[in-house]
C-alpha cells in the first residue's frame, strides 16, 4: 500500500454548503504533493494526506475564495470539538436570523400580493411596498450568498451561491426595471418579481437553517464519546485525595472511582470490587465483575463498590479519546460512492449557467424575453447541487456515529462503504473465533520418561515466551518451583528452545499434536492443546448466514485443530484452510476479490488484514488495535461483526436513495423550468423544490438515525431485519 505521507488538519472559513467543501477539496487535492483530502463543511474542517506545505495548502484555499488556518493533528480532540460545535452554533444561529427576517419580510409582500389580485387592485403604491420589501430582503438576507458568490467568481470559480445570487438578482433587478417603465407608461402587462425574489431568498435560508441543525446533530458521536469521561477526577496526593482536572493525571497516578461514577483514564484496579458497565464503550451490554489487577477503560461505568485504579495513559490519550478522534476523522472522510456526486457537481454550475443563457435566448427568439428571464431564474434557483453534496457525508455522519456507539470503529467513511457491499467474511482462528487462551488438553509421556519433569523443564523455557501455548504450558505444570533457564532462542513458526539444568530443552510443533517436547534430542513428550471457542461464534456465524454471507477460516494452526473449530462454531468444512503462512493467507485473501472481508487479531495478520477487501481487527479493551486494519471490533466482542454489517449496508442504501433523490429533483425540475412551466410564480416554487431536495436529504438521513437507533434498542432482532445483500 502506498503512505499516505503526513496528516495535516486546516481550520476553513467561509464554507456555507456542501458545494463550498466540494470546492475546497478540488483546491486542496491540486496541490502537489497531496494524495487526499477530506473536506467537512458543517465542522468548518479539511484533513489532508500528502506531502504539501501547510502554507501551500493554506494558499490554494485562499485561491478558491476560502480562508483557512493549520490546526495541526488531533492532538486535542476536546478542545477542536468544541471549537467545532461553537462554529456550528455560529452558523445556525446566521441562517436562522437570515431566514426568519426573509420569512418577515416574504410573507407580508406575498399576503399582499394575493390581496391586490383578488381584489383586481395593483396601483403604484402596491408595487412601491413590493420594491422596498424586496429590497430589504436582497440587503438583510442576500448580502451573505453575494459575498460568497463574488469570493468565488473573482478568482474564476463557481459555487451554489452563484447560482442563488444570479436568480436572485435577476428576478429583483428586472423587476426594478419593470417598475420603473411602468411608471413611464411602459411595459403595462409585464409582471413584477419582487416577491418571489424575496421569497427565494427566505425559502433558501430556511432549508440552511434546517441543513445546519441537521448536520450538527449528525456529529452528535463525537461529544457522547467525550462526556463519558469525567473532567475532574479524585488523584491520591499525600494525606489524602485531591479534585484535579483530567489533563493533569499521569501514567502511575491514582484515581478513585465512586459508586455510579465513570472511570476516567485506562488502566488497572489496585482496590476495590464493583461490576463495571463498558455497554457505551464496547457495546457488551452485561456488566463484569472488576477487581485488583484488573484492567478498565475509560468511559466505563462503575456500578456498585469503590475502585481505585492506576492511569495507563495520560489523561488526555486515554483509548476513549483515541477512539472519538477517529469518529471524528471518520465523519470528515469521503466514501468512495460520493465520487460520482463529485464529478456531477464539478461541471454542474457551469452547465446550469449554460442552459440559463439557452433559455433567455431560446425564448427571446420565440418572442418573450420576460418569460426567457422568467424561466431563466427558476432553472439557475432550482438546479443548485447542494442536495447532491449532501447526500453521502450526512449518511456517513450517521452511520459511522451509530457504528461507534456499537462497539465498532470505522476508521474512514470509505471502510463504511465496504462493510455494506462484502460478500464474504474469512476468519483467522486464534483470538478470533477463539478466545486466544488454549488449555493443555492431553499429555503423553515418550520413552519412559518422566511426565512431570518434561513437564516443569518445558515450562521452565516457556516463561520467557510470550506465545498463548506458552502459558497454557506454564499454567499445566502448575505452581510449583520451576528450574532455571539460560540461552532462550525463538524459532519463528516452529517453536522455541532453553538450557534447563545443563540440559537442551526443545518444544517444537508436531504434526500428531500440538507439540513435542525434546531433552537433548529426545522426544519425552507430546502435548495437546485446545484452544476456547468464544461464546458468541456460534451465533455470529449463523446471523451471518441469515444476512447471505459466506463465511470461511484461515488459520496456521493444523488441520485437526482448525476443523475442530469449525464444527463447534458451525463453519463448512471445504471453507477451511489450515496450515497457512501469512503469504498464503494474504494470496488466498487477494484471489477472494474487494467483496471479502478478513477478521483477525491485527497484529499476527496484518498482512492479510491489509490485502483484503475490508480488514477488521478484534480489539482488545477499547484500544485502537490494527494499523492495518480499516474497522476496529473494539472490546473484541465479535458479535459486534454483526452490526457493522448491518450499520454498513443501511448506510450504503440510505447514501444510494439520498443520491437519487438529488438527482431526481433536477432532472425533472430543470426542464419544467426551462419550458416555463412553473407559471409567474416559478422562481419560488424553484426555490421551494431546492429547499425540499435538501430537506429530503436531511431527513431520510435522520430516518437512518432513528431507525439504527430503533434496531440497537432491539438488539436480538436485527439480524432477523437487516434484509438482503446491498447489490
């Protein structure tokens, strides 16, 4: 895989709408050196990958009509939130004001409007009302699409605002123009649009104001991870216990955690018994007793009884923290479905304008210009593409959020995308189907010798392995006095060796059992061990079935063993392949295609987490495991596969219909337009179909929330509803 070389955060001002991020990113991805960019413009962020400048990357910004600054990393994903949520207040709180002074002025003029036709009535002083309302509205309310309309017009760009300010303006000034020949006696039958400009200027901002709320409740993952841990926390000082905030607990420090309290930094019990809920952390939703030497998690929930526990970490890179920052990255991503909507949305404004100009001409030509200006606005006001930039970032936000809350870490919309196209999910067996701590199941002593004293040598060797048979051998030999060891020497992928009481000590795979354990070269003992098939395999493996994937193992344990795990979790046995390098797992994983997963460790099967089509790590507490790894099982809990596919294929689908419902508005939309079959009032029924392809958008995503949210209450029943394979 290619690096993806340095990770730079900017801050960018001066983004109204997805349209904006869109041009923002086309910007920064032309920089040399930049590989990717990810634009979020609800959090006012860009996050990009490459070897570009900060100053290179803040001057392309600046060239597309933007402003931005360089945040650095993520190093304080607390304080960018907030920041974050401070910016998104900002820009609700100005859409709001736009659209409830559009809406004061609109509203009126349209009322009088209606008056002045029912009553046949349209004098000089009706019409003079009009003009000073819609004035008002394109001052107090058009000034912000303006501005950014000229932002990007002068340095050759286009953007949505364009297409909004040019209608806007064209309905206002022909109708100023129309006032004024009127009141020389010209023009008599020509209508006035002073109305319906203003009406497209409160109707637009509505449908911001709604997009922003929106989209900040989107992030909501975020701060939910964030306030699970404790801003000020109870540190042992001498005499006593002391309030101090979290950014001042050190690895080695004290805490102490209260009955009905969250533990605030990772790290290990020193006192104290309580059962600890990690449900909003790993997604386990029965507690689990803790106590002294046990390891707890940040964010995890202390139920009854006291715990005093020893910080890991610092108190600012807790695992909670870690994670929530890569929410955060994860919701500023861009799927690869979007590109589609990106390359649409590049040449769409240009097309719009042209077609506007086809307009005026065409029916000019046909002998009405006013109705060439009249179809020409509406076709520039409703063909603004924010919809289509829309429809997969809010859809991602939504499932990448809902995904954390189960237990899974997403790290990139991308990865999101492929857990709801996968069709096949292969298993690594050791601490994946298993729960990575075998047992000595048989013991067969060789030649007569001594079984308890093969036994104690080769676990006198084994205390310096690190390998999971290790201590099940150490754990077998029980705990009596062990010999000493000198000149340990690991054989990578056949086993290890000591000198135990002048003696060489060998324990090597075998092909009968697990392995042999040799005393200068004399086989004294064969030892069987068995591995713990975890207790939610069996099901998952079933749920998987029931959602139509094919389901398969990888392992480099040896066939006996691996069939042996199968049949207790319930996988075919012509899909098992044991006795598997990590070259021959990563070539089996590159032959299965983009549409098969792989689930192992993250750490023994990088390689083929990295070669397949989607890697998942089980993780271990809530620490990020898997560099290689595209989603992370946090908690290790494999039930949680289950969710990511199902967070994975309703997101993709919700992403699909969002698409469709973009592009359904414009297609029929546009020609209606064009031909003028909106009637005199079609700038605003433009403008009011733009806002509701928007709101559409917006809440078919919030129909993805509700509904994820339904399905995670009702745990048993999603894989009963997850439906069929996404095509």
């Amino acid at each position: 895989m290619e690096a993806a070389g340095i990770t730079r955060t900017l801050r960018v001002s001066g983004m109204e709408c997805a349209g904006c991020a869109q041009a923002v990113r086309a910007a920064l991805e032309s920089v040399p050196g930049v590989r990717r960019a990810d634009v979020d413009h609800a959090a006012g962020l860009a996050v990009v990958q490459g070897d570009a400048t900060d100053d290179g990357l803040m001057a392309a910004v600046d060239a597309a009509g933007y402003r931005a600054e360089a945040v650095g990393n993520f190093d304080d994903p607390r304080a960018l939130r907030s920041e974050t949520e401070a910016r998104q207040r900002r820009i609700w709180q100005a859409w709001r004001r736009r659209a409830l002074i559009g809406l004061g002025i609109w509203i009126p003029l349209e009322a009088l409007h209606w008056i002045a036709v029912t009553r046949h009535h349209h004098g000089a002083a009706i019409d003079a009302v009009m003009l000073v309302g819609s004035t008002l509205a394109m001052a107090l309310v058009g000034t912000g699409f303006w501005s950014s309309a000229w932002a990007v017009l002068r340095r050759g760009r286009t953007n949505m605002d364009v297409l909004i300010a040019m209608g806007a303006t064209t309905a206002w000034v022909t109708s100023v123009v129309t006032f004024a020949a009127q009141r020389m006696g010209l023009w008599q039958d020509h209508p006035t649009w002073f109305s319906e400009a203003a009406a497209l200027l409160a109707i637009i901002s509505v449908g911001h104001w709604m997009e922003s709320g929106a989209a900040a409740r989107a992030g909501d993952a975020v701060r939910e991870l964030l306030d699970l841990q404790p801003e000020r926390v109870q540190r042992e000082a001498a005499g006593g216990w002391m309030s101090v905030d979290l950014d001042q607990v050190r690895p080695g420090d004290r805490v102490r955690v209260m009955p009905g309290g969250r533990v605030p930094v990772d790290g290990h019990v020193r006192s104290g018994q309580c059962d600890v809920d990690a449900s909003v952390v790993t997604g386990e939703s029965m507690p689990a007793p803790v106590g002294p030497g046990a390891s707890v998690a940040a964010g995890t929930l202390c139920l009854n009884g006291e715990l005093v526990v020893e910080a890991a970490v610092d108190g600012r890179d807790t695992s909670l923290v870690r994670v929530a920052l890569q929410v955060q990255r994860a919701q500023s991503s861009r799927a690869p479905i979007q590109a589609l909507a990106d390359r649409v949305a590049g040449v769409f404004v240009p097309l719009v304008l042209a077609v506007a100009c086809v307009t005026v001409v065409g029916w000019g030509l046909a002998g009405s210009w006013s109705t060439g200006l009249l179809a020409a606005t509406s076709v520039l006001i409703i063909s603004c593409p924010c919809a289509l930039g829309l429809a997969t970032p809010m859809a991602v936000m939504v499932g990448t959020g809902e995904a954390s809350r189960r237990g899974v870490m997403v790290k990139d919309a991308a990865a999101l995308e492929r857990a709801g196209r996968i069709r096949a999910v292969w298993f690594d067996k050791t601490g994946t189907l298993t729960v990575g701590r075998p047992l000595v199941t048989h013991v067969e002593a060789l030649g007569g010798a001594d079984p308890a004293v093969a036994l104690r040598r080769a676990a006198a060797v084994e205390r310096s392995s690190e390998h999971p048979f290790a201590a099940a051998i150490v754990q077998a030999a029980g705990a009596g006095p062990s010999p000493e060891m000198q000149r340990f020497i690991s054989h990578a992928g056949s086993g290890v060796e000591g000198l135990v009481e002048g003696r060489r000590v060998e324990i090597l795979r075998d092909d009968q059992a697990t392995c042999v354990v040799r005393v200068d070269g004399e086989a004294q003992l064969r030892l069987t061990l068995a591995d713990q098939v975890r207790p939610d395999a069996v099901e998952v493996i079933a749920q998987l079935r029931a959602l139509g994937l094919a389901s398969g193992m990888l392992s480099g344990d040896r066939a006996v063993e691996a069939l042996r795990v199968a049949e207790a979790v319930g996988l075919d046995r012509d899909r098992v392949h044991a006795r598997l390098s990590p070259q021959a797992k990563r070539d089996r994983l590159i032959a299965a295609g983009p549409l098969a997963a792989m689930v192992g460790d993250g750490v023994n099967d990088a390689s083929a987490l990295a070669s397949s089509g989607l890697g998942i790590a089980m993780g271990s507490g809530v620490a990020v495991a898997g560099e290689s790894a595209a989603v992370v099982l946090v908690g290790g809990r494999l039930r949680s596969l289950i969710d990511l596919v199902v967070v994975g294929r309703r997101t993709l689908r919700c992403i699909r219909q969002n698409l469709f419902l973009a592009f359904v508005y414009n297609v029929v939309a546009i020609p209606a337009a064009a031909f003028a079959l909106l009637g005199t009032h079609g700038p605003a029924l433009a403008a009011a179909a733009m806002a509701l392809s928007d709101l559409s958008v917006i809440g078919n995503a919030a129909r993805l929330r509700w509904s994820l949210a339904r399905e995670r209450r009702r745990r048993p029943a999603i894989a009963c509803t997850a439906g069929t394979p996404a095509a």
